[in-house]
C-alpha cells in the first residue's frame, strides 16, 4: 500500500519532484566535477614530474648570470665558477635516504666559441641522461667517444647535418644526431660525453651540477636535499616540484573557489528539499489524518517521507555523477587543459553525497510529521 501510494504521489507532485532531483543534481555535479579537475591536475603534475625527469637538482653556491643551464652560469668564460668535486658524487649514496634515490645524472657545463657564436657545452653520461629524460627523441644515434648531441634549435641555427665535424675548442667531434625539438633550453645545447667535455672545457674531475631523480614523486624530497647538502659542502639543492608547483596555483586557487560555489549550491539544495517536505507534511495533513485513522503509527508516515526521500537521492546521485563529469571534462579541457576521465571512486562520492544531503533535509520534516497528533489530523479530515 505504501509503495502504490508513493508512486502515486511522485506522479502528482512530478513538477516539483522533478525541480527537488534538479536542485541537488546540480549541487552534485558542481562539487564532482571540481573534485574529477583536481584529480586530473594532480594526476597531470605527477605526468610533468615525470617527464621533468629530475626531482632535485644539486649545484654549486654561485651567482646568477644571464646565461644558464640548470641554474650555472654560462655567460663568461672568464669568470672563475665553483664546481663540484666529481669524487663527492658517490657521497650521494651515502645519504640516510640513499634507498630513495634512482638515478644520479652528473653534468659539466660551460661554453665555447663556434665561428661567432657562443655555444652552450654540457657534458652528461648518456646512459643516465637517457633513463632521466624519457621523453627525448633523437634524431640519429646515440653519441660514442668523440661524437656529439646537438639540441634542435642549435642544429637549425647552424645549418648543421648528421654525420658533420664540429670543431669545439680545437678538438673534432662529428655530430651522431639531433635532438627533436624539446621545447626546452636543451633546444640550444651540444651534448658531449662527460669525460670529453671535463677535457674541453678544462674541468677535469669538476661536476658543475647534478640532477637527481628519486623513486617516486612522493619521496621526501626535500630532506634529501638537505642531507645531501650536509654530505657534500658548498652545494645547494632545489626540488624540481617547486618550479611546478608555482604552475599549479592559479588551478588550486581556480578549485577553491568552485568547491566554495558547489557547496553553497548545495546547501541551497538541502533547503529546498528540506522545505518542500515540509510542504508536503502540510499539506498531507488530511491524509495523514486518515492514514491514522485507520491505524497507521507515526513510523509508516515517516516511511513515507523517507522512501521519496531516498529515490530523489538515487536520482540526484545518478544524474549528479553524470553531469558532474560533463562538467569536469569540459572545464578541464578549456581552462586548465586537462583530459579528465572517469573516476569510478566519483560514482560513490556522487550517491554518498546526495545520500547525506537528502538525509539532512528529511530530518525537519520528520519531526513536523511526528508532532502531528491523531486528533489535530482528524481535524482537518
């Protein structure tokens, strides 16, 4: 009886049972589409990490000039620069947190005249400079002894080929490939194994930075840091995710303030669907009367209240979810350009929330309906 007496209701009350699903829909997919971008952008910030490729990156206490790799000032030779002792490398792995650390990336920079051009020189260990930076694409192959690496904007500028001499500081190397563009300053760099440009650049056994990657994006990465300032002396280390990080406050301050909008919208909703079952509990006071009467207790009114509750909550989940995710994928898209997927998780944040909010909103009506005596009801039969 219950059940053929609530379908009935909702088919006669269908306009504002269908404006009560709207307003806690729209609250739902408010807070779950911000909810799927930030997912989505913290997801994207562990991606930038990754291809970022070093978590940390350790360098000498300098000053700062114009021209720089990795924080090391390249803008004049003359300029007598501290580096790095390449024997204290290996202090790295002595660290507390040494089981942290993946790969450890030693480079020596510096710069040497090319015709009437200044060119960056920077010396790697190509096995790790790979493993560090997935995503370079080179062009050619991979340089051996007295072979070299140029950056792509570089390559272009000197109208250089594959297979070409280049001649740096009066040793020959040919050039084994380019590097795709990067879109990054190793656009303008020639790369030469380590040891070959400690002996160009006169730095023998001199490390001028060092890029560091941990395990995991999640690893306590400035603790490392700090441990390895104490290992080694006269160095200074910065966490790649600072430099990101800074990207990523326009997007925390953006989700701040639609989580702040979704929950007002909510609460909107929990007032409106509050009142309407307040109405409804008014207005079904003759026939509560008579349910009464024939010997109905308060609970069954109150089922009553709690089952259309209950379906407005199942349909504003679903719906909720759904738009939500509209939302989300379309936001995501055009302001932060993110490809925000689906989060199954989202489906049951989606139910809880209008679980909760419907719950909340039916507990006034509830105690309307309950103070309602048989007599007050009979009265209005």
């Amino acid at each position: 009886m219950l059940g053929k007496y609530i379908r009935r209701d909702i088919k006669h009350r269908s306009g504002k049972f269908v404006f009560l699903v709207l307003s806690v829909s729209i609250g739902i997919a408010a807070i779950i589409g911000i909810l799927q971008i930030n997912l989505s952008a913290q997801d994207d910030l562990n991606r930038q990490l990754e291809n970022f490729g070093a978590n940390m990156v350790i360098y000498p206490k300098s000053d700062a000039f114009s021209l720089q790799y990795g924080g090391v000032n390249l803008a004049s030779v003359d300029v007598k620069q501290s580096e790095i002792e390449e024997g204290d490398i290996e202090k790295i792995y002595t660290i507390k947190n040494a089981e942290n650390i993946n790969i450890i990336s030693p480079k020596v920079v510096g710069a040497v005249n090319v015709g009437e051009n200044l060119i960056p020189i920077v010396g790697v260990n190509f096995t790790n400079e790979l493993m560090l930076k997935k995503w370079w694409e080179i062009i050619g192959d991979v340089p051996n002894s007295n072979e070299v690496l140029v950056g792509y904007s570089l390559f272009k500028k000197l109208e250089l080929a594959v297979g070409q001499e280049l001649e740096l500081n009066g040793k020959t190397f040919e050039i084994s490939g380019f590097l795709n563009k990067t879109e990054m300053q190793d656009d303008n760099v020639v790369f030469v194994n380590l040891n070959e440009a400690q002996e160009i650049l006169g730095k023998e056994g001199k490390i001028s930075l060092v890029e560091v990657m941990a395990f995991c994006n999640t690893c306590p990465i400035e603790e490392i840091i700090r441990q390895i300032e104490e290992k080694i002396p006269n160095v200074k280390g910065v966490a790649a995710k600072q430099l990101i990080n800074t990207q990523m406050t326009f997007t925390k301050k953006f989700l701040d303030f639609g989580l702040a909008v979704s929950v007002f919208i909510l609460l909107v909703g929990i007032i409106s669907l509050s009142t309407s079952m307040v109405s409804f509990v008014k207005d079904k006071t003759r026939e509560i009367g008579i349910f009464r009467a024939v010997g109905f207790r308060k609970k069954d009114v109150g089922k009553i209240l709690i089952f259309e509750t209950v379906i407005v909550a199942l349909l504003s989940g679903m719906f909720g979810f759904g738009l939500g995710q509209v939302i989300a994928t379309a936001l995501g898209q055009a302001m932060l350009g993110l490809n925000v997927g689906i989060d199954l998780m989202m489906i049951l944040w989606a139910f809880a929330i209008s679980l909760l909010v419907c719950s909340v909103s039916v507990l006034l009506p509830l105690r309307t309906a309950s103070k309602i005596t048989v007599t007050e009801a009979l009265r209005s039969l």
